[in-house]
C-alpha cells in the first residue's frame, strides 16, 4: 500500500523526531559533524530552530519552524547527507522520522520543555536557554505568537534577498514571468503568507492563480 501523503494544512512549527536502529552518533565528533550539516541545510532551506537535542546515541529530537516547506525535502537531505558521512554497516535510518505539527504558543512552550533537557552539553537547546555555553547553531530563542502569522517585515525582507540575489527590481519581477514565478515560490516556502497575501503582494493575482503557480514550479525543482 503506498504511504499516505503528510497533511500538515498550513502548520510551520513541527516537533520533529528520527531513532535509529543503530547507533547514530558514537561519539561527540558525529554530533559535531550532525550540527555542522543542520546549519547547512538551516541556510539552504531557510528554516528557523527552536531547539534541538542530540543527547541519545540512537535519535534526536528537532523543534523547526519551516514555513510552508515540505519537511520531507529538509530532513532527507539532512538524513543523506548524515548517512554519507557515516557509511554505516547497514541502514542508519531505517524509519521514516516523525513531525507533529505545532499550532499555538502554549503547545509550543511545552515540546519546547520537553527538548530542553537540563544538562550542560552544547548538544542540548538547554545550554542555550539558560546561557549555560553557546552552541554553532544560531537559535530562535524568542517566540511570540507572530510565529503562526504572516510578518509583513519577514515578507520584506525576503523579498529583498530575491531581488538581490537575482540582481533585479520588482517591476522586473513582475514583468518577467519565470522571475515572478521563481518569486511566489520563494515567499510561499519562505513566509507564513497565505496564497490571498501572496496574490495581493503581486498587484491582485488570485488564490487560484498561485496555487497553479507553486505546484507547477515545485514540479520543476
């Protein structure tokens, strides 16, 4: 029977949890080379970490926030690349990892907790928290309730990171459809903008109209 796609609506906070069978870090040097390749994939997919605990030798634990991103796509080239590294004697991750989407602060609060395990290890959100010793991961430390909403400012300057990367205005954006296209995508994966905010940002286009546009350039990635 084929896997039933992840429904998570439009939820961006995930608790998400990967075991192992066999033994995933051996020692502090695997944790270190696992947190170095989160950084990685936290600038390539531009996703935010709450908290993260790597604490056990067969799993960790990952509290993200990823705007309308697929998560699968984040953790398998996370979990490839990890597996590439390792060259384990078997499979490393022979279970598919789990998220439980987050939907509101107090839910929040709480998984957090329950990461944060007080222990004075750079390889537990903990030491950040409590300013304990620092950590190589740049963590979202405050949280409001902003964190389930569309920021206008995030929106602005995600927009303004495209028009620099791409060296372009927005009229040029607008008047190129390839450009616009790659656009809407980038603030639809990168934002908490539903697709009315997204359609008015590009002077009225209707929900229909970027719906069409993300699965079609999702296809294409």
């Amino acid at each position: 029977m084929p896997r039933t796609a992840r429904t998570h609506s439009n939820a961006s906070v995930l608790f998400v949890t990967q075991s192992s069978l066999l033994p995933m870090f051996e020692d502090n040097d695997d944790r270190d080379h696992f947190l170095a390749l989160l950084n990685v994939a936290k600038k390539k997919f531009k996703f935010e970490i709450f908290a993260y605990c790597l604490l056990s030798d067969t799993s960790f634990e990952l509290l993200v926030r990823t705007p309308h991103m697929n998560i699968s796509k984040i953790m398998s080239s996370l979990l490839i690349t990890y597996t590439s590294y390792k060259k384990p004697q078997g499979k490393l991750f022979s279970q598919r990892f789990k998220s439980k989407p987050i939907h509101s602060l107090d839910q929040l609060q709480s998984v957090l907790n329950s990461v944060n395990k007080p222990a004075q290890s750079p390889y537990n959100s903990y030491c950040v928290y409590h300013q304990l010793m620092s950590s190589p991961l740049n963590l979202l430390t405050y949280f409001d309730e902003d964190c389930f909403e569309c920021d206008v400012k995030d929106v602005n300057e995600q927009l303004q990171d495209f028009l620099k990367d791409h060296e372009c205005s927005f009229d040029d954006v607008l008047n190129n459809k390839s450009l616009r296209d790659q656009c809407v995508l980038n603030l639809y994966q990168t934002t908490l903008c539903s697709l009315k905010e997204i359609g008015e940002l590009f002077l009225g286009l209707d929900q229909s109209t970027i719906s069409k546009i993300i699965k079609k350039s999702l296809q294409e990635t």
